[in-house]
C-alpha cells in the first residue's frame, strides 16, 4: 500500500504582476486523516490544490503527496491520488457508464475492467437509477456525485475534494458529507478537503487549516481552535454600528478577547452567564442598551473572524 500523507513546507506560487496566490504555506497532513482547507474565495486554496495535484508547478518550496515529490514524481502523483476540482468538466452529452469507462482506460485499465468499475462507482455514489441519462438533464448533487466517482475510478490512496459541495441545496450536500465519510472510514482514504462552508469543515475534518490571502493564520483541530476562544461568548446586538462600537470600547476591561461584528459584539469569556449582570451595568451606565443578548459555545465561525477580521462568506445556493 502507498503512503497515504501529505508534507508541505514553505509553498510558494506567485503570478506575473507580482500577486502571489499561496505565500510560504507549511502543513501536514496525516495518513488516514481528513483535512478541511479553509478560506474565502481567492485565498489560495484552489491553487494550493492544483501544486498538489501536480496541475500547477510551485514557485518555491516543497510539497509530498503519499511519499512523492509533485515536481519531480509527478506521475507517481497521480497514479495515488484522485481529485474533483470545484470546475466540474464532465461533457453533457455523456452518458455516466461512457465517462467511466473512459476514465478508467485513461488510467491503463482495459474496457471490460473499466466498465465493471464504473458499475461499481454508479452504485456506490448512487447514480444506478440515472444510468440511461445524458449527464446533461443531471442536477447539480448528481453531477457532484459523479465527478466524484470518477475520482475514484483509480482508486486512489489519497483524495483530493476542492469545495465538493459549492452551490449545493442542504440535502445533496449532506449526500456529499456521508459519502466522504464513508470512503475515510472504510478504506482509510486520505481526504484533503477544500470548502467555504464552515459547517462543512466543523462536521467532516479531523484537522482544520485556514487560509487567508495565501498565508495560513490557523491550523488545529477543530474542538482545539474553538477552545482557544473562550468557554463561552456574550453575543451583544445593537441597533447601529456606531452604538456596537462604542459598546466594544466600553467592554474593553472585561475581556481581553472581544469581536466587533457590524451591530453586534462577542465578549469571549469564562463563566460568561455569571458575568451578563456586571455587563449589563457597564453599558446602562453608558446609556448603551443592546436589543438582543445571548450567550452561545464558540464556533468555527468566531475562529475564522478572528483571525482573518471577516466572516466566511459562503455561495448562494443554486437552484438544481
């Protein structure tokens, strides 16, 4: 069996023009482990995903994938790992068997051997029924679904997702996450995904990396980032920005750790009910009076904001 982890030191990618996509990114990635990649639109994690891939030569640094140098070894690369980019190239006027059964000769195997694989896959991502159809009437969870079957038609030691699930209605989505779950579980797949969508990341990813205008700001498990910001937060809503400013000014001695989001303020804090009193006080005695307080767990979601100063803003979903 190949090696099925991920090194990557001091990885650099820079465009004419001077803009650099990934800057200095350094992570590794366990054999067996999913890895959410995290980021906004544009913060290089689809670059980051294509130098993995070998789709992308680096500009500086290195990068193993399963044991193999993806500059120098990038065949060996690509015979171990399988990828579904977040641009799903799959021809509508295909029928599903067709392009599996083309993908598996491309990677060597002979027709029958292909077709039997493809029976496999469509079963496995749950397409039987839609065996007959030209890809072109699919919606847009089963050409997800097919994209990453033919991912899998090799059957890689290591898979690569870039955002799987982007424009998904919740149900296709939630299809996507039990199937990614079970190729981990069941044959200890190496998954690196790649997702704007926080929830995704919080239910899926063993380990949770952030990118932020190409430099990672975050890496950890995810209970452990959440950890980090504090037991408990005192959610704070205001009716403009100017009176949430100024409530975040006034609450500065309390916590060390305190968020500004438009019109609302987090204060991150222990025993945080037991000290809602003392804070209603320090604002009644500024004439600063929230229209809405509540208290909630950290989320993935107060870790992207602090370390980037945004919140993630994720796709619309398309209609399908």
């Amino acid at each position: 069996m190949a090696e099925r982890d991920i090194r990557v030191k001091g990885l650099s990618k820079s465009y004419k023009g001077g803009v650099t996509a990934v800057d200095d990114v350094s992570f590794s990635v366990e054999s067996g482990q999913i890895f959410g990649f995290l980021g906004p639109n544009g913060a290089g994690k689809s670059t980051t995903v294509k130098i993995l891939t070998t789709l992308a030569l680096p500009t500086s640094g290195e990068a193993m994938v399963g044991g193999y140098d993806v500059v120098s070894e990038a065949a060996q690369v690509r015979q171990i790992a399988g990828v579904a980019l977040q641009e799903i190239g799959i021809d509508p006027l295909m029928k599903p068997m067709e392009l599996l059964t083309l993908q598996g000769q491309l990677f060597g195997a002979g027709r029958q051997a292909a077709k039997n694989r493809g029976e496999e896959l469509l079963e496995l991502v749950q397409l039987t029924g839609a065996v007959d159809r030209r890809v072109g009437t699919y919606s847009g969870g089963m050409r997800r679904r097919l994209d990453l079957a033919l991912a899998l038609v090799h059957r890689p030691e290591i898979l690569f997702l870039d955002e799987p699930t982007t424009g998904l209605d919740p149900a296709s989505r939630r299809d996507v996450w039990r199937e990614v779950r079970r190729l981990n579980r069941e044959f200890g797949m190496t998954i690196f995904l790649t997702t704007q969508y926080l929830e995704e990341a919080d239910e899926l990813a063993d380990i949770v990396a952030i990118i932020d205008k190409g430099s990672l700001v975050a890496q950890g498990k995810p209970a452990a980032l959440k950890a980090e910001m504090g037991t408990e937060a005192i959610n704070l809503r205001f009716g403009d920005n100017e009176q949430a400013q100024a409530a975040r000014e006034k609450l500065a001695d309390i916590s060390t750790d305190i968020q500004l989001d438009r019109q609302m303020v987090r204060l991150y804090i222990n025993q945080a009910a037991q000290k809602v009193p003392f804070v209603m006080q320090q604002l009644q005695a500024n004439d600063l009076q929230p229209s809405e307080l509540t208290l909630t767990q950290p989320t993935l979601d107060d870790v992207f904001l602090k370390v980037t100063g945004e919140r993630l803003q994720a796709e619309t979903v398309e209609a399908i």
